[in-house]
C-alpha cells in the first residue's frame, strides 16, 4: 500500500506519516517492509491515474508498504485510529492466508485423486494384458477344432 492510502486509513497527514518512518527508519530498513518508488515506477503510478486527487501533490516519491510494514506502522504511529486499522488489515491478511491455504489444500486433493485414477487406468492396462495372457494360454491347451472327435448327430455314416 502507498503512503498516502495508509495515512487516509490511519487518520494522518502523508507528511506526518512519512516523518515518523523516517525517525524510526531502521524499523523499515529492510525492502520487505518499506521501499520508495522509483522516478520511473512514480510517472508511471501518475500517468495510470492520470491526475491525482484535489489538493494532492508530490514533492517526494510514494513509499510503498509491504504487509510487514503496515505492521509496522502502527507501533509508529499511535493514533486510535491507526491501530483499529491496523487491526483490520492483519485480519484480512489471515484471511487471505487461510484462503490461500484452501486453495493449495484443494490442489493437493485433486493432485490425490488423478493420481488415483492414473494408477487405476495402470491397475486395468495389467488387468487386461493377465486376461489376454490367460486367454492365449486357454488357446494353446485346446486342440483345434479339426482334430477333435466330434459328437452328436453324424448325417454321412
């Protein structure tokens, strides 16, 4: 999420935002939790919005926050309002792990089952090939048909 998006949640200023990451920059050091937009990831932001919102202006590159870093937030930033956010957003993040987790659940069952199936169309392959070996072995202790004495009703004697 960007720092402007974050401040309008968290009931503060951009600017107010962004000077408390700044004082507390170690806790965001690391790019998994806080980068700043290139110039280039920024024109391109600007020119997919086309223009920004009434009163809104950049002197300085967007700071984007990655989940770790909205956690963050909010032991920097002590409004009520931040930490219920806060409290909103790590829900839905466990939502959304959950719902992964679902999903990777489901794949793993349906992974099961066509590999069930799969050695089932082996299971009858096998089955098959047994039949047709016994068949031919059913064949070769017959005699043939013509050296067979034969039995019933003789119409030529």
């Amino acid at each position: 999420m960007l720092d402007y998006d974050l401040g309008e949640l968290y009931e503060v200023e951009t600017k107010h935002l962004k000077r408390q990451v700044r004082r507390n920059i170690e806790r965001f050091a690391d790019e998994d939790f806080m980068f700043e937009l290139t110039p280039d990831e920024y024109k391109t932001l600007r020119s997919h919005f086309g223009t920004l919102k009434q009163g809104q202006h950049f002197k300085y590159a967007p700071m984007a926050f990655t989940e770790l870093g909205i956690s963050m937030l909010s032991s920097v930033l002590n409004s009520t309002a931040a930490i219920q956010v806060n409290r909103r957003i790590m829900r839905i993040f466990v939502n959304i792990r959950k719902a992964l987790a679902d999903t990777i659940e489901i794949r793993l069952e349906i992974e099961k089952i066509k590999n069930e199936i799969f050695n089932q169309g082996k299971n009858m392959e096998i089955l098959f090939s047994y039949l047709d070996e016994l068949s031919t072995k059913l064949e070769k202790q017959q005699p043939p048909a013509e050296k067979r004495k034969r039995i019933g009703y003789k119409p030529d004697e």
